[in-house]
C-alpha cells in the first residue's frame, strides 16, 4: 500500500516563530510526531512518504504515486485539513483521517468526505483499520470505546520519513495522560486521568535513532504533563542523564508541566542534570477564583511566583500559558496577568481567550446551560486571536480588549528586553554543564547560520530600533552578573523578533472580530443575539 501521509498547515499563531525560523533558515518549530508514530503502526512492508505542508506542498508526482492518504491534525489545522481531504478525494483516492481534531469531533463537516475515520489511540484502532484494508473493505470508523493503550508496546517512530533540515526542534513523547481535572482542559479526554509512561529503554531508543539520523539540537518531549507519573519520570530521568553524558549532551531538552514541579527539589535537580532547559507550565491566572471556578485547584496550594522563582533558579527557563474570560472574572485580569509576569520575568508567557473545547467539562456545562455560540462555517479552530466561543459572564468586548492590551504591553519591545533581562539577572546556572566528560568539554564552533542570526539581532534590536540603548545595557549587565545564561538570554531576546510581528496580528484579527458583532446589551449574560454570530 503506498501510503502518503499529509501533514496539515497551521495558521499563524503564538508559537509559529516564523521571524525567528527565518533567521537559523529552519521552516517549523516541531514535526507532526502523531504521523511518524502511526506510520510506525503500519505494516512496514508499506511504501510511505511524508508531507508536512508547513514545510512544502505536495507534488503531482506524489499524488500520483499514492494508493492511501493519511491526514492528522489537531484543532486549529481543521480548514487546511479539509481542504487536504478534497483534494485527496479529487482524484480518486481513499482517505484516512485520525488525530486529536477527529478523535474529538469525529462528525465536523470538515472530515465529511474522509472514507476510514481512525480514532482515538492509534496502538487500538490502527490494527482494526489495517484489517479493514485487507478485507478490502472501502470505509470505516474505528474508535477505541475509552480503552487506553500500554504504551510500553509503541514503537520507535519513523523519523526517517521526516526533512529533519526544516525542523528547529524534535519531538518524542515519554507519557499520556494527566492526573488533574481541569475543566477546560480536552487532554484528560482525549488521553484519560491516568498517566501511561514508556519505558525508560524506549524512550533512550528514540533519541538514539535521532542521533543516529544526525540531529544534534533540541527535543520537546511533547507530554502534556512529563510528571503527571512523577515515580516513572524519577526512573527515566537517571537513565537520560547517563546517555547524554556518554555522549557530551547532545540535546537541550524542554517540555510541558504542572506546577507543582516546583515542590519537588529532587525532580527538579534531576532535570537540570539532563538538560532540560525549558519546561512549559500552565498557569492560567493569578486569580484564585477563578483557578478555582476552572477546577485548577493544584495552582492554589503554594505561590505561583515562588513556583516560577524556584524552577528558574535550578537553571531551568519557565514559560506559561495565561487564559482570559473565566466564569465570574472580575474586571482588570488582563491587567493582573501583565503584573504577574512584570514580576516573576516570564519571557514567553502565552495568552489566549477562554475555549470550550469538545467534550471537555466547561462544554458540556455551558452546552447545558446554552451557552454555546455555534462556530462559523469557516471557523479557523482553536487560536490565540479567536473570540470565545461561548457566551461570558462579562461583556465579551470588554474581555477581548483587555486581552489585546495585556498582549500588546506584554510584547512591547522595550517592556519585553526589560523582562527578560530581570529574569536572566536571577536565572541560575545550567546544572548540566558539570558532567560533560572531559573528551566533550571544549565547546564546538558556532554554526554560519548562528552566527548570522545573532548579527541580525544586534543590528535590529542594537543598532536600527529604539531599543539600542536597551539592549546594550541589558546585554552588559547580564554578561557582567550571570554570564553562564548569557547564550540562552541573547536566543530568548530575538524571540521578541516573532512576538513584534505577532502583537499587530492579534490586534487585528480581534478588532476584525469585534466589528462583526452585532451590538452587546449591558447585561453581560443576556446575549442571544451571539449566538448568530
């Protein structure tokens, strides 16, 4: 079966990065890991190809050549999945679509002309679909029915199938699964409360093919929660550490967690030591309340500051996600969440409006109580400058502009050199760097393409713009008080070069949004008519 795999194109949101992309000549921040999974799933004897239209399109040649096309995608890739679909079904071809986006909506008109619909976790329903196949069987829907798979039987993905030149990062995956229960939240949907972990030996095998394939940059261990399962992430984490020493660290690594990794000293000692120089925290919002209305109540035990103080000093760069438009939200939590992060120095602090996402507990709550604005027929899916997507307890242009003002001042490039250059004055040290082995020890010569994107930094954000003097003082200050952070603080300031860029997006897709809305009555509650819109 020669299978071609189509990875959908995303829409320009928070983490596309193209500016920054554009200066290392990298197209994508992270391959579709969903793909190269499944087509490990596959029979192996099948002929496969991967596009990921973030990176290119597809040739006539490859359409040609395909007997199968695989289509996967998450949410906010639902339009380009729906146009990859019909063309796909254009010329005669049979079409397979699975992922997060069908997995949670399997009936969205935008996979109405898919013939199999593979749902779910593919270590379930992939053989029940490859048994279709060979009984010749021309369409299909397959869903696991709340079975969870034991995801120590999942093979190493087919990252051979990737350009890797394109990518920026790579991604594995080492857990499913979360053992909170966030209202808004679709990964205890879609993946259960009960984390699944790899082994420690399969998770070494991926990043050994990786390294046999020649990578040698970051990873993203895309877990939605690396220690939802703290007792097996303390059994990998010895192991990870011991096979990038043998190897002089070749991989920074970063991923996703729940706060209260800052309450356990030891995890955070051992992720330091295997380098981990990122991790992702859901934060939400410094309002109690409305943590707590969100049911988040795991970030109302200790200080979200001392959180963030504490993470950071084991060397260890903090970012967040911050949501606005939570049920009762007191006027000014746009204001709230810029203080917030002002004070702690968060560089990449991630804000969006409240989604009711499908199927999660806030759906099925504001479902009940008719709440629900029914989407669009070109609605883009789920993204930082989307409305939302129900009917709030406050006028929605009132929320809506404030999330654009707290965006805007956050992302201002003299507030965010500010920000970022506090946080490095009190960032710690890499706590990696002490067991590289002495045959690894002297540092490699920058790449060309490094090289001159730090060139290109210091000529906007040091010669051009206004914030020459800024950046200059920022830059001495950090290399004078903390010089072991000073590559990392000069990476994350040519971060701003995306965020410029991606302030007047969201100014303007909002305003957009806010202008076709029919006039909002006073009474934040009694808003029928936005159910039309």
């Amino acid at each position: 079966m020669r299978t071609l795999f189509l990875y959908p194109e995303f829409p320009k949101t928070f983490w596309s990065y193209e500016k920054i992309l554009e200066l290392v000549n990298r197209k994508v921040l992270l391959p579709p890991l969903g793909m190269v999974t499944v087509a490990a799933l596959l029979p192996q004897h099948w002929e496969m190809k991967l596009v990921d239209r973030n990176v290119r399109e597809v040739t006539e040649a490859e359409w040609d050549w395909a007997e199968l096309v695989v289509i996967s995608g998450m949410i906010v890739q639902r339009a380009d999945m729906a146009v990859q679909i019909a063309a796909a079904k254009a010329r005669g071809l049979p079409v397979a679509v699975g992922g997060p986006f069908a997995s949670s909506t399997p009936d969205a008109p935008e996979l109405s002309l898919a013939d199999f619909k593979v749902l779910d976790e593919g270590e379930i329903t992939l053989p029940m679909f490859i048994e279709a196949i060979e009984r010749g069987e021309s369409g299909g829907r397959f869903s696991a029915n709340g079975e969870k798979p034991d995801v120590t039987s999942t093979p190493v993905p087919r990252f051979d199938l990737l350009q890797l030149d394109a990518y920026d990062s790579m991604s594995v995956q080492f857990s499913r699964g979360c053992p909170f229960q966030c209202e808004f939240c679709d990964i205890i949907v879609l993946y259960g409360r009960k984390p699944r972990t790899k082994t420690p030996e399969q998770l070494i095998a991926e990043l050994q093919y990786l390294y046999d394939l020649g990578w040698r940059r970051s990873i993203f261990l895309v877990d939605d929660n690396f220690i939802g399962n703290k007792r097996n992430a303390k059994l990998l984490l010895p192991v990870l550490k011991q096979w990038q020493m043998e190897r002089g660290y070749p991989f920074s690594l970063a991923t996703e967690a729940s706060v209260d990794l800052a309450a356990d000293e030891e995890l955070m000692q051992m992720m330091a030591e295997c380098r981990f120089d990122s991790v992702f925290l859901g934060i939400e919002t410094p309002d109690e309340a409305s943590l707590a209305t969100a049911g988040k109540l795991q970030n109302t035990r200790s200080s979200l500051e001392e959180a963030v103080d504490r993470i950071s000093s084991y060397g260890i760069r903090v970012m967040a996600g911050f949501i606005i438009g939570f049920d009762g939200e007191r006027i000014g939590a746009g204001d709230r969440i810029v203080q917030f992060v002002s004070r702690t120095g968060i560089p990449a602090a991630m804000m969006g409006m409240l989604q009711a996402l499908p199927n999660t507990g806030l759906w099925h709550r504001l479902e009940k109580e008719g709440r629900l604005i029914e989407e669009k027929a070109d609605a883009k899916g789920v993204n930082q400058t989307n409305l939302l997507n129900f009917v709030p307890t406050r006028p929605i242009r009132d929320i809506a502009n404030e999330y654009v003002d707290a965006f805007c001042r956050l992302y201002e490039p003299h507030a965010y050199i500010e920000r970022v250059t506090s946080y490095y004055l009190r960032m710690g040290l890499p706590r990696w760097q002490k067991y590289v082995p002495a045959a690894f020890g002297k540092a490699a010569l920058p790449a060309w393409c490094d090289v001159r994107a730090l060139l290109i930094v210091i000529w906007r954000q040091g010669i051009r713009r206004d914030t020459r003097f800024r950046f200059w003082r920022s830059l001495w200050r950090v290399a004078r008080r903390n010089p072991g952070v000073l590559e990392q603080f000069l990476v994350v300031l040519a971060h701003n070069e995306h965020f410029m860029e991606y302030r007047a997006v969201v100014r303007r897709e909002i305003q957009d949004q806010l202008r076709a809305l029919p006039p909002e009555p006073p009474a934040a509650l009694a808003l029928p008519t936005l159910q039309s819109a």
